[in-house]
C-alpha cells in the first residue's frame, strides 16, 4: 500500500495543504483519496492526484469558493478558462468597490464628515418614462447604464424630445434583489402610447415635502451625502418614503468623476403620534 500510494500527512505536505483541509475536500467531495483502509479509516493518494491538490490550494490562497474549484477541476480546459475568467471579472468588480471605499475611508479621515446642507422643499410632481431592472447594490452603477442605454436612443429613434436632468429612482433598503428606474421628464403632450412603444412604463412621482441636498463628486461617494440626508430626516421626527430620486445635473459625458453633480431627493412625512 505504502509503495502505491501516499498517507495524508505525506499527501498533505507535498500538496502545500493540511490534513484538515484534505478530510474536509473528501467530506464535501472535491478530492477524494483513492483508497481508505476499513479497519483504520485512514486516508491514502496516489501521486498523480497532486496536480489537482496544487491545484485546488493555489485557487483556495485566491479566495475561490470550494464549489467553483470543483467545477473548474471537472471542466474541459475551454470551459475551464470561461469559470477562471469569470472569476476574474469577479474580482476585479471587487477590487473596484474596495478601492471606492479606500478613497472614502481617505476622505473621511482627512477631513471627517464632510458638511452637506440639507433642505426641507416642495417637490412638484413628476411624470417620468421610465426603463427598469432588477439588480442587487453591487450591480447598480452598471444596471443604471444599461437602463440609460435602452431608454434614451429608444427616444431619440422614436423622435420623442426629453427634459434635463436624467433621474434614478430606488428603494429606500438596498436588498437583493430590488427594482430600480430610470428616467427623464418627456412633454406633457406626448401620447403615453407613443412613448411606451419605446420604453417600458411611466412612472408618476407624487409632488409633496421633501429633504434634499446636493453631492459633488464620484458617484461612489454618495453614501456620504445619503448619511447626512437620513441623518436629518430622523433628527428632525421625520419618516422618509420610497422612491429615493437622484438627478443627474452633472454626469460623466460633462465632467470628471470629481465634478460630477448630483441631487438626492426623499420623500418625507411627519411619524405617526
């Protein structure tokens, strides 16, 4: 036996992995010993399983889930190289957000809080043609192009004249999954008919109070300005309402991220007593 095959402690130290690990990939079935004794229930390898077993500690030491190393060990090597291609696109997208935190940590701890004036208002109603999508929150930036993508050149096609600013409408708790819209103001005259051949729906925004502010800068740092926005709202005995509405004054075609200018506009109502 000993000839034919490896122990899992020596299994275990030629694969860079530990006897632990090795009983827990046979648990779940990732990687099987090939023989176990049924007297002593000990493990044994045979050396040509090491490549996998490499393997599977170099995917783990880059924070693969168990279940896509299984898939990608099982796979052809063309469908091999679309799961590790996807889970590269998967992790740059992560990279991405933890880079937009790291500028927002940076900013915080430099110059704390930053001050944003916040506005009780009026807001008149709107009426608003409108795409949507459903998306989790890491999902928004892109769902929001490509609601932008499908609405304003379905407009332009149709000969459908549209008013500044573009606007997005969300839930006030960003779970997962959740529907988001956007969409501009077309003339009041425009047939609704017209309009829905082009787009999926209207949407009707109840004119009524309000607390707003402004933010300037990267879209990624409007959590900052949604802090004090709700900050507010609650200090002041306030309940806010859903859809939260944020319209773009100025978007990325306009200006770098740090000029960018958006207005972030809730709903509000007194609490009950």
């Amino acid at each position: 036996m000993q000839d034919e095959f490896l122990t899992i402690g020596r299994f275990a130290r030629l694969c860079r992995l530990s006897v632990k690990q090795l009983r827990h990939y046979d648990e779940t079935g990732l990687l099987v010993p090939v023989h176990v004794d049924a007297g002593t229930g000990y493990r044994y390898y045979a050396p040509e399983q090491a490549r996998d077993a490499l393997t599977v500690a170099l995917l783990r030491d880059m924070d693969l889930p168990l279940a896509v190393i299984a898939r990608t060990l099982a796979a052809e090597p063309e469908s091999r190289a679309r799961i590790l291609r996807g889970e590269r696109d998967r992790l740059a997208e992560r990279i991405s957000r933890d880079q937009a935190r790291l500028a927002m940590l940076e900013r915080l701890a430099e110059r704390g809080l930053p001050g944003y004036e916040v506005t009780m208002s009026q807001e008149p109603e709107r009426r608003l043609a409108v795409v949507r999508a459903v998306c989790t929150p890491a999902e928004i930036g892109d769902k929001v192009a490509g609601c932008v993508a499908r609405l304003l050149p379905g407009l332009g096609r149709a000969g459908i004249a549209w008013e500044p600013p573009l606007w997005a409408l969300y839930p006030l708790d960003l779970q997962e999954p959740m529907e988001i819209a956007v969409g501009v103001q077309t003339p009041v005259q425009t047939p609704p008919g017209e309009v829905t051949a082009v787009v999926a729906d209207f949407e009707v925004l109840s004119g009524g109070p309000v607390a707003e502010t402004v933010h300037v800068g990267p879209y990624a740092q409007l959590p900052l300005a949604y802090n004090a926005l709700f900050a507010a709202i609650h200090e002041r005995g306030l309940r806010p309402r859903a859809p939260v509405r944020e319209a773009y004054l100025v978007g990325p075609a306009e200006a770098p991220p740090e000029e960018l200018l958006t207005r972030l506009v809730i709903p509000i109502q007194e609490n009950a007593a």
